[in-house]
C-alpha cells in the first residue's frame, strides 16, 4: 500500500531574529492512503471547477485570505461562505491525518544558540511519526513524502540532511524501522498544482493561529481536529504524537 504525506509550512524557518508577532514556525504534514488521495483530489478539483471555472487555480492560504486575484471572488460574503461551507465538507469528510511539528522561535534561540535547523528538526518529527503511523514493522507499506521546491541550494541541502538521518536513524526511530517502509522524498513545484501540497498549506496556517492564540476562536482549526494523529488513531490525546511541541 502506497501513503503520501505531502508536507507544507506556515511562518518563517529562519531563528536568527524571531518575530514577536509571529513568533512560530510550523511544519505540517498530511497523510493520505494511495486511494484515499485520489478520492481527496477528485473532491478538490470539483471544488476547483465549481467555484473558479477550471482546475488550475491554486490554493494559497496567504491569497486567500487576502482575497487577491483569483480569489477576488471572496469579497462576495455569500460565495465566500459558500466555498468555506464547501471545503470544509472536504476537511471533515476525506480520509486523512494531520501529524504537525510547531517550533516557538524564541525558546529554541535560547535553549540552541549556535543551530538553525527549525525546518530540519521538524521534518525529521514528521518522518518518525509518519512511520509509527504506518507500522515500524509492516514491509507492505510505502511512504512518499512530497515538499514544495524551495530553491536548487535549500532543496540540496535538506536531502542530504534526509539522506543522513534516513540512513542512521533518529533517537526515536532505527535504520531498519526507516527501511520497513522505506520513505522516499518527492520535491514538487508550486506550478505543478499538486491539491496535497495545497491542502497541507491551508492546514498549516490554523495550526499557528491556534498556538499563537489558544484562546481566542479558531474554527478552522476545529474542523480537522479530530485528523490528527493520535494514540487512538486519530483524534484525542494527540499532543506529542500528531502535533508536537518542539523545543
């Protein structure tokens, strides 16, 4: 059996100079069966050709809530809810998990002054969790792991540091717990459209507004709560497994 985790970011990596107001970075990942995705896609590009005409708009949480091009349309508050009432049929009723790494900025200039690998420590959390969810010891397990392109040197970069821990193993997860279902790592353009990276992105974003302000209202937040990768599967008791605090 095939798995995809496709894998976005909300907020800056960089630790060098936190911003107070936003002073975050969260990597997230979300998780789709081989035939679960195809179902997701289908739904998503419905969707696509519902309210914009065709397939080849893309979903960018930024532009969307600024209502910016294409999604200009928003400033009708009645196709806006419309759509809102729509994807979020797609949020709750789509086969998925949400397993999500959020780093505080501020405490982990503190607690490592001489590192700035936010990204790569989050990357690796997601990568262990994704194979505790599949099964450390299930071998008919596949899990692709798809990042948006973020230059030629970053992208380097990251692979060989992917390569590294993939090849040595974490303090959590073996060399031979990484091979049962051996992760591979899938670099893909935004240009390419690809509906799991987008959907990764609009889910990244609520999760930053719920660490940055856990008591005010974050109904989109709500709304996937129950995806997150849990002790029971999916659901409650998901701190630390579906989404982790770090440092």
């Amino acid at each position: 059996m095939r798995y995809y985790m496709f894998i976005d970011e909300s907020g800056e990596a960089n630790i060098t100079n936190p911003d107070p107001r936003f002073n975050v970075f969260v990597l997230c990942g979300v998780v789709f069966s081989e035939d679960g995705y195809k179902h997701f896609d289908a739904e998503v590009k419905k969707l696509k050709n519902k309210f914009f005409g065709n397939e080849d708009i893309i979903f960018h949480s930024f532009e969307m809530r600024g209502k910016k091009d294409a999604f200009k349309i928003f400033q009708d508050p009645t196709i806006m809810k419309d759509f809102y009432n729509d994807i979020g049929s797609i949020f709750k009723t789509c086969e998925y998990w949400v397993i999500s790494c959020v780093v505080n900025k501020q405490k982990y200039k503190e607690i490592y002054p001489y590192k700035n690998h936010a990204y790569e420590d989050a990357l690796t959390f997601l990568c262990e969790r994704g194979i505790s969810l599949l099964g450390k010891k299930n071998k008919q397990h596949v899990l692709h792991l798809c990042l948006e392109k973020r230059g030629k040197c970053k992208d380097s970069q990251l692979k060989k540091y992917y390569t590294n821990f993939i090849k040595y193993g974490t303090e959590y997860i073996s060399t031979d717990e990484f091979k049962m279902c051996y992760p591979r790592l899938h670099f893909r353009g935004k240009d390419e459209n690809t509906n799991g990276l987008q959907f990764a992105d609009l889910i990244a974003y609520p999760i930053a507004r719920k660490q940055l302000s856990p008591n005010l209202p974050q109904p989109t937040f709500d709304i996937f709560d129950e995806k997150f990768y849990s002790r029971g599967g999916r659901g409650n008791e998901y701190y630390g497994l579906g989404l982790k605090h770090f440092p």
